[in-house]
C-alpha cells in the first residue's frame, strides 16, 4: 500500500499525550510536551517544580536551640507555569457561579464585609436556593380545607431553618453587645512592640468590640453586679490580635484549673436553676469563702465597678500580664488598660434593680443610641510596661491573675485611642457570631507563664468549635481577617473557602513547597526567655509563694476607695451575703474580709446581725512583704471624672398641659448643644397644650419610662402643668428615684411645689453646706444660667452628699 503523506505525530509527543490523561500511573521520565496539549504541558511543569526541590532543605534547620528561636523562610520554587497548582485543567470554563480563575496567591474570601450584605429592596422572595416564592401565605393543601402536603418543599424549607435558628450560648459571657470601630495609634511604639497596630502614629486598625456580662444567660438583664467583658478584635495587617479582657483588673482564681470550679459555683444553682445573673446564692459565696485568693476580686466586684452606668463608662483590662517583642526579638511585659474618655461612672444599686426590671436591654441600648446619634464612645489605651527584673523585684508575683500593678508603681503609657463608630447591620451575624480567643495573637503580642492565662489559650477556641458548630468558625465573616489566610486545614463542617490545587501540607514540591513558612522574620516566634529567675527545671504542680498573699492588695483597693465607695462595698457585702441561707458560709466570708479591712469586716457584719465577729481566717502567707504602695487613688472610679461633657446621657423633662413651654424648648436646646438627650415625659405620650397655646410632643410616658433610666431630672414651670403631675402618683417616683440616686434636679417656678410634696426638703441634702447639692431652683425666665448650672451638675454625675442608708425616701 501506498504510504501515507499526511504528516504523523511525533511518537514521543503522542506518548506524553496520552501519559499526561491518566490519573492513576505515569511513564519513568515525562517525555517533553506540545505546547498547545495542556495535560502534557501540566504533567512536564508539574515534574520541573518537584525537580526544583530535591530536598527539604529545612530540615537541618529544625534542631538547635538558634534554629529555635529564629526559623528560616520556608524553600520555594517558583512554577514554570499556573498549571501545576490547578485542581484542573477545566477551571477555564467559568460561568456566573463560577466566576473566572482563582487570582494568584489570593484567599478571595477575605474581603470586607460587603461581600456578605444582603438587601432586599424592590427583589421578590426566594427559597434558599433562589427559587421565586410566588405564595408566602398559605401552605400546599389537597383542596382549600384538605391535608397540608409534604411535597410542600416552600414549607419544609421555611420551618426547618426555623426550628434550627438558636445556636448554644457561650457558657460564660453569654449576654453580650457589640460595636465595630477603629483604634488609632498616638506615637510609634517599635521600642517595645514590632505589632502592627502600634507601628506608626495615626496608624488606623479596623476593631470589633464585644462587651458582656459573665454569669447570666443571653436572655437575662443588663444591670446584674457582675463582671463585664471588654474584648477587643483588632483586624491588623497581620492577623487578627484579639485582647479578650474584662473591666476589672484582676480575677478569682490564680489558676485555670480552677476555673470550672468557679463557674459552676457562680452559675445558677443547679437544683432549681436559680437566682438568674447573679452572685447572691450559697453556692458561689461557699466556693470563695473557701478560696481567700478571691478576696481582692470580691472588693472590686462588691464596689460600683460592678455596676456600671453604661459601656462608655467602664474601663477594660487585659487581666493577665503579656509580653510584648520588638524586631530585635527583646521582650517586655505588659498590662492592657482601656480608659473611657468620658470617664468612669457607675449605677447605684437600687438604681440598678429598678432599671433591671424597667429596661433589661439598658446598656444594649445605650450603646446603640449613642453610636447612632453620633456620640461616640471613646477609649485611651495605655501599658504598663516593666521588665522581668523589675517584676523580680515586687512584692507580688506578677503571673499572679489575683493582682494589679499599681500605676504608682508602674504608670500608664498611652498608646492610642479606640473610636466605636458602627452598630452591627445583624446582631446575630456579627455579634453573636464574633469569636474571641485568648491565643490569637500576632507577631509583637506574646504570652506570660500565667497559669489562669494559659487555660483560656486552650478555652475559648475549644468553646468556639461547639458553638459555632465545626472548626471553621474563623470562615464566619465577622471573625475573618482582613489579612490574608493560607494554610494546609481543610474541610471540616461549613467550610467556606474552595482551595485550588492538591496539595494540603507541608513540606511538598507539588506546589512549588507554597504555603511556605514565614520564619522569623516575618512570622510568629515565641519569646524563648521565660522568667528564666524563678523556673525551675522540673515539672511541679504547684504555685510561686508569692501567690499565697491573698490579702494585701484586697486591702490596698479598699483603702484607695472614697468613704462613698467604700459604703457601697460594704453594702453589697451585706447585700449578698444576706442573700446566703447557710450562717456558716456568712461567718466565712466576714472571717476573710477581717484580713483585708478590719473596719469594712466589722461593718458587714453589723449589717448581718452577726455579733461577735468569727475569728480571722487563718493566713496562707502569715508574714507577707509590706507592700510598696499603701493607697492608690487610681483604683477610686470617682478618680476618673473623664472630660466633662455630658454626651450620650439622657435628661427626663417633665411636661403635662398647660406647660410653660419656653423654658422647656431652651433646656432641650442646650442639653441637646451638649451631646445629650433631652426626653419630653408626660403623663401619656402625644402633644401637651402649653400656657401660651402652642404644643410640646411628649415622647415618652412616666409610666413607660421610669425616672432611674435617666441621669437627670427637669421639672416645668406652669401652675397647670405643675397640678396635673401633682396628681400623678408616678411624678413623686419619679422625683424620689432621681433624688435617692444622687442625680442633678432642676425645679423651674411653680415645680418647687413638686419637690416639697416628694418630702424633699434641702435639709435632706447634706453636701448643701459644701455648695454641691444638685437640687436646683429657678424661675422660667432663668433657664439659660440655670441650665449652665445644671450641665455642670451633671457633669460631676452624683452629688453622694444626698445619699443615706437606708434612704429617708
């Protein structure tokens, strides 16, 4: 036969072709490809990227106490081509699900949060699965009055998700509230830290904030004496940083395996589920009469911090003691604390309770109506930094969660501020979705030996994978970063990201060894010294001595307090403890308290009927070092008066018809000039006729508003007026619960007639001598010097000179 002029594929390139589809063998040397047959040119790239590591070249580095503390980069080889890393040759083939080809070296779902908002303006309901619902009314039935179906999928779909919405609440920090903002770096700090939030001044670090109360469930109320959270997530250039905090210093327990303990005894009890976010019950007072290291947290939970006015008004503290670390690789320690610029206020305890039941979502709201009426909270951050020989040299151990470092001792740095200048679009998605973890830190930011603190490292993420249903919580978008995420997990339950390529660890050639590790450099390295004074070289379970000094610093924040706090400290002793049906447990917890304060013992046990005082307890340390500071005035929250405005506060300014309504448009005017909210409350809501015949809208009611959710009272001019709210039995609460709460009281004209039926006559008020009595009088014609008067009332947010227990009122 003939042969054939049609030219033949070379046998070589005919065999690479054939080779490069089949997925389960390969021939001993990839034969060269053509250029244009894909699968031979993978195949040839793929084997030449391999080629480029013969071996790990790493390895060698991977011992030695250098290699250690100073990891090399991971080796890389760069592809010839895009070809090797494809998961397949197909990926061309995009569609309007699809997209188009993954960009290089891009993790495409960390992006901002647009990529994730959603809003149905002018679109039409869909199913799940972008099916038009043409009717959301009426469920698929055989004839108008038949059985409803099951092939009714629209129904299905709806009433499954539904019975699947509430997912477990967190088992401590359960009732929380969030704000996104920024924080803004004051001055470099590369002296101390190479993290990247502190790198340069006006440096800008995108944050989430999370506030909470610890004890109660997510359906319980505000205003509980507890702790509150303060945690912050800081979306650096470098990876999330979160600095999961409180807004008290200190803590129960010294160690986390303790920590169970402590919640078990502080939750409800378990018998009857009861009392609901609160520590007033045996079990808790049994469990920490029984631990003396709680007695300095006691002190501060039993004081005002217990109970702050809102989330603009609290200080955070990072707790533990951190290091921080420079790019020469030279550590310090560090103490967090977040100071509110408005200052620190607190609620008094009977303001408290009332709110409780009033308004339980109180600081929930505040912190939402401030953030949208533009007044927004603001915090100073500010270290205390110290080096490991200073620490050697206290009196107290510094891995020691029970204590604080005075700022006498050591004084506050300040490093920048954090703006809250966003509410969530979805508390759920946001709020109740973020995920705070002790361990996420970035590079700069690293751990001390704190045992407490070494628990919550391993905690919080292990809470996280049961909440939020798998490991792949940090997928959720509020807890993505804005730092880009690439690494060898994979799958898991709701897995988001669609990773190209085969490869799924490290080392490996197949994807020219990427990811690859950072090495020091670049990444995370842990600090190798670690309080090299005081480790010792066996394994132990036990503490440093200087932890067995439960009492001095309990004392030194009792001592720091004014007289008006340290009544209330002595208060919610008695409060609490008269809450305990077991004496034994009382005659405990006075017994410790005589350690710390003789006086404040005695007092609480008055309040008790417990006569005579138990003995002491007995020390775990009996000859503590003396202290190097006796008195902080730091610790006082009155030390704090912030900066004098009174944004974001809200004033009650009572109408009722015939209202002298001048006056009263002058007060909201200038209240409103201020930054806070001036509320019409009337006897009912709706317009209230004013003497000269025009209308003020009341907006709110004194019976839908109480007077102890606002921090200050007005009262009208207007003989009609004045008689309509005198009739009201409300108004004399009203007045009353400003009064007792120690507020700013404002009487225009005829109103004086208000002030004598409460039973407020000034002798009552016993700073009237210093001048200081918050119990203004004037006349209409007046307003504007009274008012000047009553902003800086109210800037000074208590006149405790008024306040008696038990109240007269």
């Amino acid at each position: 036969m003939p042969k054939s002029t049609k030219a033949q594929p070379a046998p070589r390139k005919t065999g690479a072709k054939s080779a490069a589809r089949n997925t389960d063998s390969g021939p001993s040397k990839v034969p060269p490809a053509a250029t244009h047959d894909l699968p031979a040119r993978k195949a040839q790239d793929v084997q030449a990227l391999a080629a480029g590591m013969p071996h790990n070249l790493n390895k060698a580095g991977e011992h030695g106490f250098a290699n250690g503390v100073a990891p090399r980069a991971g080796a890389t080889v760069e592809p010839q081509s895009r070809l090797p890393a494809a998961s397949t040759l197909s990926e061309e083939n995009g569609s309007e699900k699809l997209g188009s080809t993954a960009v290089d070296g891009l993790n495409a779902t960390i992006e901002p949060l647009d990529r994730v908002r959603v809003d149905s303006t002018g679109r039409f309901l869909t199913t799940n699965q972008g099916v038009a619902v043409a009717d959301n009314q009426n469920s698929l039935k055989l004839g108008t009055r038949g059985p409803v179906l099951l092939e009714d999928f629209i129904l299905r779909e709806k009433i499954t998700h539904f019975d699947h919405e509430r997912i477990p609440e967190r088992i401590v920090h359960a009732r929380g509230s969030g704000a996104h903002g920024f924080f803004e770096c004051y001055e470099p700090c590369t002296d101390i830290t190479k993290a990247a939030p502190f790198q340069a001044a006006g440096k800008i670090t995108p944050v989430f904030v999370r506030f909470s109360t610890v004890q109660g469930e997510r359906g319980s109320k505000d205003t509980a004496r507890d702790v509150r959270g303060f945690a912050v997530k800081f979306y650096t250039d470098e990876g999330n940083w979160d600095l999961v905090g409180n807004n008290i210093p200190v803590f129960f327990i010294q160690d986390a395996m303790k920590f169970p303990d402590l919640v078990h005894a502080v939750k409800p009890e378990p018998h009857h589920q009861m009392p609901q976010a609160a520590s007033a019950h045996d079990t808790f007072w049994d469990f920490v009469s029984l631990m003396p290291e709680s007695t300095h947290m006691l002190m501060w939970v039993m004081s005002d911090r217990a109970i702050p006015r809102s989330y603009a008004t609290m200080q955070g503290f990072g707790v533990h003691s951190f290091r921080m670390v420079n790019e020469a690789g030279e550590s310090v320690f560090v103490k967090f604390h977040w100071s509110p610029v408005a200052g620190t206020h607190s609620l008094v305890w009977d303001e408290a309770v009332k709110i409780s039941g009033a308004d339980p979502d109180f600081h929930r709201r505040d912190l939402w109506e401030r953030i949208e009426a533009g007044n927004y909270p603001e915090y100073e951050l500010a270290l205390q930094v110290f080096t490991e020989e200073q620490a050697d040299q206290f009196s107290f151990d510094i891995l020691d969660a029970t204590k604080i470092i005075p700022e006498e001792l050591v004084p506050l740095r300040k490093v920048g501020r954090m703006v809250l200048n966003r509410n969530p679009d979805n508390f759920f998605a946001e709020t109740e979705q973020v995920a705070f973890c002790a361990a996420h830190v970035v590079p700069g930011i690293d751990f001390s030996n704190d045992p407490l603190l070494a628990g919550r490292i391993h905690s919080y993420v292990d809470t996280q994978i049961s909440r939020l249903g798998g490991p792949n919580f940090h997928e959720i978008p509020i807890n993505s970063p804005v730092a880009q995420v690439h690494n060898n997990q994979r799958d898991g339950m709701h897995r988001q990201a669609i990773h190209r390529g085969r490869v799924s660890y490290e080392p490996n050639s197949l994807a020219g060894g990427c990811p690859f590790q950072a090495g020091a450099a670049q990444g995370f390295v842990s600090v190798p010294a670690r309080l090299q004074a005081q480790d010792e070289q066996a394994k132990v379970r036990a503490k440093p001595e200087k932890f067995a000094d439960h009492y001095t610093q309990a004392t030194l924040f009792f001592e720091s307090q004014t007289p008006v706090e340290q009544d209330h400290i002595a208060n919610a002793f008695r409060f609490e403890l008269s809450k305990v049906t077991v004496p034994a447990i009382r005659e405990r917890m006075v017994a410790s308290l005589r350690n710390a304060s003789e006086a404040l013992a005695k007092k609480v046990a008055m309040g008790l009927g417990m006569d005579p005082l138990p003995a002491p307890l007995p020390r775990a340390l009996p000859d503590p070092a003396a202290p190097e500071v006796a008195k902080s005035p730091a610790l006082s929250l009155l030390f704090r008066p912030g900066d004098g405005s009174i944004k974001g506060r809200k004033v009650a300014i009572l109408v009722a018809p015939g209202v002298e309504g001048e006056s009263i448009k002058k007060a909201q005017a200038a209240l409103l000039e201020q930054g806070a909210v001036g509320r019409l409350v009337g006897p009912r809501i709706g317009p209230m006729p004013t003497a000269s015949g025009d209308a003020l809208d009341a907006d709110a009611s004194l019976e839908n508003e109480p007077g102890f959710l606002f921090d200050a009272l007005i009262l009208p001019d207007g003989d009609e007026a004045v008689a309509a709210l005198a009739q009201d039995g409300h108004t004399m609460e009203f007045i009353k619960d400003q009064f007792r709460h120690c507020k700013t009281i404002l009487a225009l004209g005829a109103s004086r007639l208000l002030l004598v039926k409460a039973g407020l006559p000034a002798s009552m008020d016993k700073s009237q001598a210093q001048g200081d009595t918050g119990l203004l009088v004037a006349e209409a014609a007046g307003v504007d010097e009274a008012m000047s008067a009553f902003i800086a009332g109210m800037a000074k947010h208590r006149h405790f000179g008024r306040e008696m227990d038990p109240p007269l009122l």
